[in-house]
C-alpha cells in the first residue's frame, strides 16, 4: 500500500489525484490545468473511481506533489487500504433525483476513513437514490439514499473481477452518522476476521455475514427521530 504513483511503461509516471469525491471548485481545476502544462504533464485521465492521472515525466513528481497540496487536494492512495469515495452526482445541484445530499456525508467519510489499513483494498460507493449511478451493489461498503439523511447500506460487493459479488443490504433507514458508525464496526470486525488479501466478500463467505452485524441496538441511536436528530447532530 501507499501513494498512487505508478511507473508505466512509457517511462512515464502515473499519478493519482483525489479531490472530495471527485468534486473540484472552479479554481482546482484551473489551477490543475496550470499544473499538467507548467509539468509537461503527457495528458490528464478521469478514472472510474473519480480520480484524475497524471501522466508525467518521473523528474517532475515533487513539484507535482506540491502543486496539488497547494490547491487543497491529494495524492491518491493504493492497496490494502480504504480508498477514495466515490460518491454520485447527489445534491441539489446535480441530480433532480438526490434525496440527500451525498457529498456531505462522502466527504466526512473520505476524510475520516480513507487510507486505514484493511486487509485487502475497500472501496466504499455512495449513491443519492436507489438508481445507484456509483454501483454501491458492487462495492465493499455501499450507501444509497433513501430521503434526507436517511440511508441503506449494502456490503460485501465486489466489481471489476471475473467473479462479480453482489452486495447484502445489512442496515435500513439509518442517520448519515449511523453509516459512519456501522463503517467503523465493519472495519473493525474485517481487521480481526480477514486474512491477508482477503476481499471482504471472501471473509463473508468464509466466516458467515452474522459474524459482521452490529450488537442488536447498536443502530437504534442512528434511527432517525426528532431526538436522535438532535443527538447525531451534535456528535456529528
Ligand atoms: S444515483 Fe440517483 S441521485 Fe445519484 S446521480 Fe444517479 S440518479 Fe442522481
């Protein structure tokens, strides 16, 4: 695991960039168009995990670093870790069809979770409604909106492999602190039940989906309520 900094076989480096769930201001994205021409960056590829690649010359990577701290984003990371989150198009500005606001709670999560070493990599997938544009059925941990912060979450999938692993839906109508808290369980208990490289779905199926579920109670804080509300909001 590490940085997502890969040598190619141009000879040319590779570099991950992660913005806040692939959510750039106007001007990270000028200043990124400065930075790809002041580096002679080769050319610039939005990934399907809503991370940009750098192609660059190797000599170039420190200033590369530099500039995209400078503009308030990240080096992406790699392996058995948490990844970035990719979240949808959902908020009012984007998608009639939101029914929370997904990049406020992706970004707490991106900003807490991500780079935490996992057994084998963990992707998390956060839609706005149920027609989950972000694949959250294929993804370790997966969130859909179901009203304002309101939410399922799904884990266990897996995409992108010869044996495609849907996800199991483990959790309904909880708080956007709920989610948080359930993926801190989760983590938990894959950091003591995986073996080494061992997906999540893998661990399910070898150890039971019940080994996984939170103590019952553990959720109903996380119940939306008039005094839950009140409660979540100030611990969140
Ligand atoms: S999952 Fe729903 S809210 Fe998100 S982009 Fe797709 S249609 Fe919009």
């Amino acid at each position: 695991m590490g940085d997502a900094i890969f040598q190619q076989r141009s000879g040319y480096l590779g570099v991950g960039i992660v913005g806040r769930c692939g959510l750039l201001t106007p001007n990270q994205l000028a200043g990124l168009g400065d930075l790809a021409r002041s580096l002679e960056c080769r050319y610039c590829k939005m990934t399907t995990r809503q991370t940009l690649i750098f192609i660059i010359p190797e000599n170039r990577l420190e200033e590369l670093k530099a500039g995209v701290a400078a503009l308030g984003l990240k080096v992406g990371v790699f392996g058995e870790i948490v990844r970035n989150v990719k979240a949808c198009a959902g908020n009012q500005d984007l998608c009639q069809r939101a029914l929370s606001d997904v990049f406020e709670l992706g970004g707490k999560l991106q900003d807490h979770f991500m780079n935490r070493p996992t057994p084998c990599d963990f992707k998390i997938a956060l839609a706005g409604c149920h027609r989950g544009c972000t694949d959250p059925l294929c993804a370790d941990y997966g969130i859909i909106a179901t009203s304002n912060d309101n939410y399922d979450v799904y884990i266990g999938g897996r995409g992108g492999s010869r044996k495609p692993v849907h996800a199991t839906r483990i959790a309904t109508s909880i708080t956007g602190a709920g989610v948080s808290a359930l993926l801190e369980h989760i983590l938990k208990r894959y950091g003591v039940l995986g073996e080494p490289r061992e997906r999540l779905c893998n661990t399910i199926k070898r150890v039971s989906l019940e080994a996984f579920l939170p103590p019952e109670g553990f959720l109903d804080p996380y119940r939306p309520s008039e005094e839950n509300d009140f409660l979540n909001f100030a611990k969140w």
